[in-house]
C-alpha cells in the first residue's frame, strides 16, 4: 500500500471525526480544531534518516528541516504559529553531539518564526534503526483570517505558485525557507480559495487540491518557474528540467488558486519580494490535469510527484501532512 491509498484508508475509518471539536480532519495540510470560540490549527510531521535526509546531513539541518516542514503547513492553511514539540529518536546519524545539533536546528527555526519549542521527548533508537526527528505544531488565525482548505478551489480560478521548482535532491529540501509571511498574508486578506504547501511535487500537489476541490486544472508549461538546481539535476538524469520542476517535490512553496476577480489585486498588493507566478486555472472537467503548450495544445501532465513506498522504504520527499 502506497502513502496515497493508506491516507485514503484512513479517512474512510473516520479516524479522528465525529468530535464537536474537530472543524477539519484528515486530508488537509492541518486539521482545524475548534476551542471555545477560538479555531486554531494542528499539524506533525516527521523526518527520517534515509527518506529525508542522507547520512552526511548536519544535524542543525535535519533540526531545521523537521520544524520548517511543519511551519510550511502551518502557512498553507494560513495559521500563525504559536509552539511546537519534537518527539527525537536518535539512532543512526546519532550520538549527543548529533543530538545537540538538531536541538540547535529547531530552535533556530523556531527563532526565525515564532514557534517555540516547548517540550518533547528524546530517545535512543534501537541498534541499526535511523533517526527519526517528529514534530507537532499548533497555529491560531490572527486578523480575521479563516482557514485556508485544499477544497476551496472552484473552476475558472487562476492558479499560482511562490517562488522556484524543482532540483530538491541538490539540497534545497534542507535549506528551504516556509512561506509564511505569504500564507499569513493571503489568508488575512481573503484572497487564497484553495492552498496546499508544495511537498509531494508540483504535479501531485495541484492533484491534491483539484481532488479536494472536484476540479481540474490546466498548467502553461511555459509558465512553470524552474530553478537553476532542477537545470542543473537535469544535466545527470536524463529527465527534463521542467520533469523536476513537475516532480521533484519537496519544494515547500505555496500553491493556490483565487477568484478570477482577484487576481489584479493580488499580483498589484503581493507584499514581499518573492517570485509570484501564475501557472494556469482551474476547469470544470473534475480530477483532469494537463499542460497547455505554448502553441495551445493540451496533453496528460505525465509526471507524479513523491510518494512513500510504504512497503518498502525508499528515498525522497517529505510528503504533505494529508493524514
């Protein structure tokens, strides 16, 4: 069973419905709880050595990695973080200096945006198992703002993405720096109708959202913003630049769609330096994802992006926090 099927399957039990509490569960980049008047927003998410990340990575950088994917949620439902706790197995890499390290990786993320770590559990992992660094995060909707859902989109809606694709392998899935100025901002202004953190690639997250949405979607092939590492994988692997950028994954940009009559006012009011780019929109031929050519023919998109082999490991990207 892949990740994809296991999610489903877990949806289908109810796993976590049926409290008063719980606003949205399973299947978004975070479930939505409801305490007293208050909404606030929930998230985890885990990284382990030889999935996410290879044995030469420092150990500041997996401590970074595991509290930045979870910030990356947090802005993709558009939720100001508020704590966080990390549950830390160290097995291999391993050792207290390692330890150490990836304690100075989360609190050097948890400095840049706001999300203290403020408990947790460390451990040993048994002989031979890798490290495992799990993270929790809760966030609140300041300003006015609502929740941001992967089920917001509708058809004939602008579809855009921050910044570059593509070329995580080269290390930017441990570099990469979570929108949430850009989350905050497009969910205190009302201008996000469907969003999702870019993690499993390009190609399968606007699946996700076309999924949630019962919409579809057409990407201006031209239009994909590739980086320089996704030119510069393509050069070893024999697949395109613009496959990379489709489905490497573990970008952590934001993608989302808005109504057509805001799309003037977001591009004119994009409040930081970031590259925006609008890719394409959304149709009403629900679940059918193509590339529109620059001469304006239409084809499959022919690329998934990750996912986990859950039967038999692997190596890849993080993976959005959809259970």
């Amino acid at each position: 069973m892949g990740e994809l099927a296991l999610i489903e399957w877990i949806r289908g039990h109810a796993i976590g419905a049926g409290a008063g509490e719980v606003v949205v569960g399973p299947g978004d980049d975070a479930a939505i709880l409801r305490i007293g008047a208050e909404l606030v927003a929930f998230a985890t998410d885990a990284v382990v050595a030889g999935i996410h990340f290879g044995p030469g990575a420092a150990g500041s950088a997996v401590g970074w990695k595991a509290l930045a994917a979870n910030v990356s949620d947090l802005a993709a439902v558009g939720a100001e973080p508020v704590a966080s706790v990390a549950a830390v197995a160290l097995g291999t890499p391993g050792g207290d200096e390692y330890g150490r390290a990836v304690y100075e990786g989360l609190a050097a993320c948890a400095a840049e945006f706001g999300c203290p770590v403020v408990g947790g559990d460390v451990s040993a992992a048994p002989e031979g198992a890798a490290t495992v660094v799990s993270v929790s995060v809760i966030g609140r909707f300041a300003g006015g703002a609502r929740p941001v859902l992967r089920s917001g989109a509708a058809p004939g809606q602008p579809v855009y993405v921050t910044g570059e694709l593509g070329g995580s392998g080269l290390g930017r899935h441990m570099e990469f720096r979570p929108r949430l100025a850009e989350g905050l901002w497009l969910a205190r202004e009302g201008l996000a109708a469907a969003m999702i953190d870019v993690s499993d690639g390009l190609a399968a997250d606007i699946a996700h959202i076309c999924r949630e949405s019962g919409v579809g979607a057409v990407i201006d092939e031209g239009a994909v913003p590739v980086s320089a590492a996704a030119r510069e994988a393509a050069e070893e692997s024999g697949r395109t630049a613009l496959e990379h950028a489709l489905a490497d994954g573990e970008d952590f940009e934001l993608l989302f769609t808005v109504a057509p009559g805001d799309a003037a006012g977001l591009e004119s009011g994009w409040p930081t330096d970031l590259r925006l780019t609008r890719l394409g929109e959304t149709t009403d031929r629900a679940g059918e994802i193509v590339l529109r050519t620059a001469a304006g023919g239409e084809g499959p998109i022919g690329v998934g992006g990750y996912e986990h082999g859950l039967g038999g490991g692997g190596a890849g990207g993080a993976g959005g926090s959809g259970a």
